[in-house]
C-alpha cells in the first residue's frame, strides 16, 4: 500500500510540473509577462503603450469635461457596468455614478488635471494616476481638492472602459 501512494504522488507531481510547464510560467518571466502569457494575448510594445496611454489620458480628460457639464449620459458609456468608485462618502456603482453626475447636486467650477501616469498590467488592463485639483462643492459643502487620482481601465472587446475611480486628498501645507 505504501509503495502505492509513493507511486501516486509521484504521479500526481510530475503531472503538476507538466501543467505549470503549459502555462508558461517561467521564474525569468515578471508578473506582467506571466499573466498575459496566461491569457494569451501579446505584450503591448512602447509604441501601442505610448498610444494607448495618450488615448486614455484623453477619456480622463474627457470624463473631467462630462462631470462639469453633467454629462451623465457620457458616464453611461464609459463606465464598466461592474465599476467602483472610492471616495470620501465610501463606495459608489455605475448607477450611482451617472445619477449624480446628471443631477445638480454638485456644481464644479473649474478643475484641472495634470502629472499624468500609465502604468500597464497587461494588453487588456491599464491604471491612469494623476494630479486632480477642482472647485466643486456637493450639496455645497467644498469637495476636497487637491488629490491624487487613479483610474482604472479595461478592455472590454474593442473598447476602453472605466472600471475603478480613486482620489486621495492631498494635505496642505
């Protein structure tokens, strides 16, 4: 019996080794390279990165614009219906979202946004961070400002969406 589960075990590690070896997951490999490697889909060059960061600073500009002109119809469409958002008054949806970016509830004056960053995890996920400062009040108490932002986007077939929004004030001085 012994020597039957010594056999098995066997087995069973050298099938393990083999499944490992299948999914590419080699120890040179960074973690970015292992999980597109997984899905199987190609890592973006500097080009497409360059290009691909461009275009998604631009949706961030223009998620800016929308929130200033309460534009929910623009947050329908660029937001990931699994979307998230973090801020001072907790955790927010899709729905909530477009809601009270349509309503009047806040009044943003002027923003802008600056020191921008992308940082790709793979072909299909992306985090844009960013400098945010604005003049907008809620229900007219002032929203904190300046902070830092993330914003992170997938794709989901051929379009970038918005699936996780983030801002940390940033303390004065």
């Amino acid at each position: 019996m012994r020597i039957f589960l010594v056999i098995a075990f066997m087995l069973i590690t050298v099938s393990a080794v083999a499944v490992v070896d299948k999914k590419i997951i080699r120890p040179q490999q960074s973690i970015t390279e292992r999980a597109v490697s997984d899905q199987g889909g190609p890592a973006l060059s500097d080009s497409q990165k360059t290009a691909l960061s461009e275009k998604l600073i631009d949706l961030e500009k223009q998620s800016w614009e929308a929130w200033k002109n309460r534009d929910g119809k623009f947050f329908q469409n660029f937001l990931t219906e699994d979307h998230v958002e973090a801020g001072v008054g907790g955790f927010t949806n899709k729905a909530q979202v477009v809601a009270g970016v349509a309503s009047p509830i806040c009044v943003v004056k002027t923003y802008a946004v600056s020191a921008f960053k992308v940082t790709f995890f793979d072909a299909t996920t992306a985090v844009v961070n960013y400098r945010a400062e604005q003049d907008t009040t809620c229900n007219g108490v002032a929203v904190p400002s300046p902070a830092w932002t993330s914003s992170m986007y997938v794709k989901r077939g051929d379009h970038w969406l918005n699936a996780l929004y983030q801002q940390t004030p940033i303390p004065h001085k």
